[in-house]
C-alpha cells in the first residue's frame, strides 16, 4: 500500500541528472526537474549508483520535497544485508536532503555484479527491507531487474509496492530465452494478478523511440550508450 504521497503515471528517470548519457550542467539538471514538475511528474525515481544524480535531486529539490514522489535505489556492490542496506538509506537520505524515501528499491540481485561468497536469502533481505520501512525512513518497497522467482519470495514476505524493468516496444520482454527477463510473458502478469505497480524504464529505449534521430549521431565515451552495441555506427542507423 501507498503510505504517502502520490506518484505520477509519469516520471523522471534521473540517471542523465549524473551525466549517464554525457556531460549534463547543473542549470540544464534544474530546468529538466522544473519542467517535469511543471509538467504534473511527481514520480522522480533515481539510485545511489547514478553518479552525483542523487546529491544533484537533493539540492534541486530544496524546499519542494513535498512535491514529490521520491524513488531511489540500493545497489548490490555488496550483499544485501541489514546492516548494508541501512547504511545505504542512510546515505542516500543525506544525499538526497530528506528524511524518507518513498520508494526504496533493490536495483538488481545479489550476484548481478559481484560474485560474493555468501549472502542473505531472499526472504531474509525482505525482513531487512521491512525493518527499514518499520523505522518509517522507507514507505514503500519495490525491485528492480529481479526475476519473477525472486519477486515472488520477497512479495509473499513483505508485500511490494513495485517491480521496474526494461520494457519499451523494442524491449518487451517477449523472448523465451535465457538472456532476457521475461518481463511481458511473466513480470507484468504476476504484477497485475498480485496489485503490485509496473514501472518501465527506457520506455523510449535511450532516445531510440524518440522523434527527429539522426542515423549518423555518434556518442562520445562518456555516454553509456557508446558501449551499448544498439548504438554502435554498425547497427545505429537501422534502429533509427
């Protein structure tokens, strides 16, 4: 259940606020947070992984906190544990200038980037995120980029409020294979069947889905999208 405030259908992915797709200044970060809020986005969703895109919200949002519906991230550059998880809120909170976070999400599983050793259960990091939302610096739970397996032990334990994935009319989820999440054959139906909120990140598939593209852009080493081989001059131009 939503304990407070009320999200937009849309919102601001705020990974470009930290300069994930190059360079962005702290004057064209605000007019893009004006013109969302202006526009009736409350839902700002961002993550402690995002560069400085969580110090930027922060102080962008001095005086106006209340205006929105706060979504962030925990990163798995460690196991999450109880103790890992609260130093992570708690750093967030202080980088973001608030004193709760609406909605705090597990940004992928344990072992997305880091083979550990050992680490909790999936119903053992729920009990941690219901400690967390118990001391009210959490409202709501959610994950990001988890299976629907996974999904399924920490909802039975605790209840989210979301799951967020990719999906966008390129990245549907539709496949029955290995390497994709099966985001539209699984994720969304399990979401709807249970009361759980969808939300979609790269809905425009990093620019790919938006109007005017031009086939012969290139992008520099500090635009994510320069790794990406979607964006690659080879295969670019035919997605355009």
């Amino acid at each position: 259940m939503l304990k407070e405030g009320k999200p937009s259908r849309l919102g601001l992915g705020c990974y470009p606020l930290g300069g994930g797709y190059g360079t962005v200044d702290e004057n064209v970060a605000r007019r893009t947070v004006d013109a969302a809020l202006d526009a009736g986005w409350t839902f700002m969703d961002t993550a402690e992984s995002y560069l400085v895109a969580e110090e930027r919200l922060g102080e962008i949002l001095t005086g106006r906190r209340n205006r929105v519906f706060l979504a962030t991230k925990a990163f798995p550059s460690e196991p999450y544990t109880y103790e890992n998880l609260r130093v992570a809120v708690e750093s967030s909170l202080r980088r973001l200038q608030t004193d709760h976070i609406d909605l705090y999400q597990l940004h992928g599983p344990q072992d997305w980037v880091i083979t550990f050793d050992s680490f909790p259960t999936y119903e053992e990091v729920a009990d941690s995120l219901d400690r967390l939302r118990d001391s009210g610096k959490i409202l709501n739970v959610g994950v990001c980029n988890l299976s629907t397996d996974i999904i399924k032990k920490i909802h039975k334990r605790i209840g989210l409020y979301s799951t967020q994935n990719l999906y966008s009319m390129i990245d549907r989820g539709a496949e029955n294979d290995s390497l994709h999440l099966p985001v539209e054959r699984e994720i969304i139906p399990y979401a709807h069947k249970h009361g759980m909120r969808f939300i979609s990140f790269s809905p425009l598939s990093r620019g790919l889905l938006a109007d005017g593209l031009d086939p012969l852009r290139t992008f520099g080493p500090e635009d994510e999208r320069h790794y990406l081989p979607r964006y690659a001059p080879e295969f670019y131009p035919a997605y355009v």
